[in-house]
C-alpha cells in the first residue's frame, strides 16, 4: 500500500503552486518533504489529503486514482493529518478531542473512548486527557494534534511542519514519536518541515521542492551533496563557493 502524487500539478489563477510533482510515501517509513518558503509544500500535503484537487496529474493509493475524493473520504480511506496551527476543538478536553474524532470515523463512543485513552497511554501524554484543549502548552497542543491524527488508525499521516516553534530536546522527543509511529504502527509518515536537520535525522528518503518541482530525491547523503539543494537554500553563489 503506497500513498502517492504523480505528475501532479496546482495552478492558483496564473500561479503555479506545483508542476509535475511526483513522490512516494510507502508503509511504515518516514518520507521527507523540504524545501524554502513557497516551495510548495504544504499544497503538496493538501493534495494527498483531498484539500486540493489536483489540475493535472494523480492522487493515487495502491495504484488506484483517488484525486477527487474530498477531505473526508480521504480520511475514511487511511490518510489522516496534521495542520501547521494545532486545530484542535478548544471547547473540548483533550480525551474528547480525540473521542470526537473516532466518533465521525464511525466508531460507537465508549469505543472511541476506549481507543482515544489507549492512544494516549501509548504516546505518554495520559496526564492531559481531562485537561481543556484550549489551555495546553503549545508542544503538548501538537502532540495531542498527532494523537488525534492517529484515531482510526490510519495507513498514512501527514504532518506539516509539526515541529514549528519547538526547542531543540523538544524537537528530537517529536522524532523520537515520529519514529514509533512508523515502526511500531506500520504508518507510512510524510515529514514536511523547516527543520532540515530534523527530517534528515528521521527520514530514511527526502523529496526537496523549490518553485513547485522537485529538484533532488535520496536519502540523507544525497541530499547533502546535491548542488541543486544548496543553490535553493543559500542561492547559486554561496553553492559555489560550498
């Protein structure tokens, strides 16, 4: 079961967002998606996930074309997500933050109870279950996030810059989960963060983006030889001198 986007294009009035983009996401490994501001990475996400239909090329899951399936038929489908703000219902505590969500999955409550407590045991975050989701500090408001991402027990999470804001202990605790996720639940993750040295710490393949195409795809020692990544981070005359 693969997740992927091929030949994928996005255009916004005379902009455009994407051009023949295509990528992978395979079960139970983390995949990297970077590239500067405006690359195009977050309509990348917005694509997999039904937010943006395509304007050419595909969204497709084990080879099937899923492209104008809407956001919530995505999810249904094993694609779930994260949002660069937390999103979650700040009227709720964080139990029924995750309740809810199994809920609109088409779970009974008390099982979507039941599995929303036994994903918080499993992430170590059982002590917020009754807190207010609107007063969580903001590195304990992205965990819950990828807690709820993960009711349904999705095939496939992606998260857009989850790691945004965080220190550095913060941040390698979120690729330590991250990690877990992968391998101990089988989920094929996409990474789209600024953090380079995070996604190269974590991913076992990154896709770099500039200007809406991709420019290089390897693991982490290709992606630190490849001239077309330094011209896009540093401009082609400090790529040179590197």
């Amino acid at each position: 079961m693969v997740l992927a986007l091929e030949q994928v294009g996005v255009a916004f009035g005379g902009f455009r967002a994407l051009t023949e983009v295509s990528l992978a996401i395979p079960p139970g490994q983390v995949t990297g998606l970077i590239g500067p501001n405006g690359a195009g990475k977050t309509t990348c996400v917005n694509t997999l996930s039904g937010f943006q239909r395509p304007g050419s090329g595909r969204v497709l899951l084990d080879g099937a074309d899923i492209s104008a399936l809407p956001a919530h038929r995505m999810r249904r489908a094993g694609i779930a997500r994260t949002f660069q703000a937390g999103r979650l219902f700040g009227g709720l505590d964080v139990l029924d933050n995750l309740a809810c969500t199994g809920v609109g999955l088409g779970q009974r409550r008390a099982e979507a109870e039941h599995a929303a407590q036994d994903l918080l045991d499993w992430m170590g975050i059982a002590a917020l279950a009754s807190r207010p989701a609107a007063g969580l500090p903001y590195t304990d408001e992205r965990r819950v996030a990828i807690a709820r991402a993960l009711m349904g027990a999705p095939r496939f999470l992606l998260l857009d810059e989850p790691a945004a804001g965080m220190s550095e202990h913060e941040a390698a605790d979120l690729a330590a989960l991250i990690r877990r996720i992968a391998g101990e639940r089988g989920i094929g993750c996409l990474l789209i963060e600024h953090n380079v040295g995070l996604v190269l710490s974590v991913c076992a393949q990154v896709v770099v983006l500039d200007g809406g195409r991709v420019i290089e795809t390897g693991d982490r020692a290709a992606i630190l030889a490849s001239r077309p990544v330094r011209e896009a981070y540093f401009g082609a005359d400090q790529a040179e001198a590197a």
